[in-house]
C-alpha cells in the first residue's frame, strides 16, 4: 500500500474528507511522464467540517520526510496556501514498534512560528 492510500485512509478514519490531488501528466505513448502536485506541493486535499480545517498534505514514506520539509520550505505556493488560513501537512509513513505497525509522522508547516 502507497504512502498516499494510507493517509487517505488515515484522515477518513478521523472524521476528513479526503481525495487525491496529485495527477499524471504523460507526455505520448513511450515518452513516460512525470507525477504532478496540487500547486507543486499537494499529493492530498482534505476537509473536516467538525474541526472547520481543511488541509493540503505532502505523503512520503518515512525516509523521505525530512526532503519534503525543505521542499515546502521553498514553496511559495504552500507559504501562500498556509498565508490564506489552509493547512500544510508533511505525512511520512514507517513501520514502529514490536509488532511493525505503519505509523504516521505528521509534521504541520508554519513558515516562520505562526501558530
């Protein structure tokens, strides 16, 4: 199971609703081509109308985690999305514990200590 599945199940268990952002772009039969972000940033969009949040999350396995902190860091995009009262999230997903269980490490990005 994908970093991303697990967060959309993780964020629907907790009263979200969630769905993925991130999109193929191909460029024609044999080219490949490349994942692209919600505003360059984003693999998920989720609500929650109980906690009146909505929050834009970056998923990654666990080691990843600390290069998608520096990737927000640098976007002006999520710097924007955080300034006009959105939620910026890094999930990384490892496996912890005696019995290696997927455990989330979710890290929310201020830009500069706004709380």
């Amino acid at each position: 199971m994908s970093p991303t599945r697990r967060t959309l199940d993780f964020l629907r268990r907790n009263g979200y609703f969630a769905d993925v952002v991130e999109r193929w772009v191909g460029f024609g039969a044999g080219n490949g081509g490349i994942r692209k972000d919600y505003l360059g940033f984003a693999d998920v969009i989720a609500a929650n109308p109980t906690a009146r949040k909505i929050v834009a999350v970056q998923c990654c396995s666990g080691r990843d985690f600390q290069r998608r902190i520096r990737k927000l860091l640098e976007s002006s995009e999520a710097r924007a999305w955080r300034e006009a009262g959105g939620h910026v999230w890094v999930m990384g997903w490892r496996k912890l514990g005696r019995r290696r269980l997927w455990t989330p490490r979710v890290e929310e990005m201020t830009f500069g200590g706004e709380a």
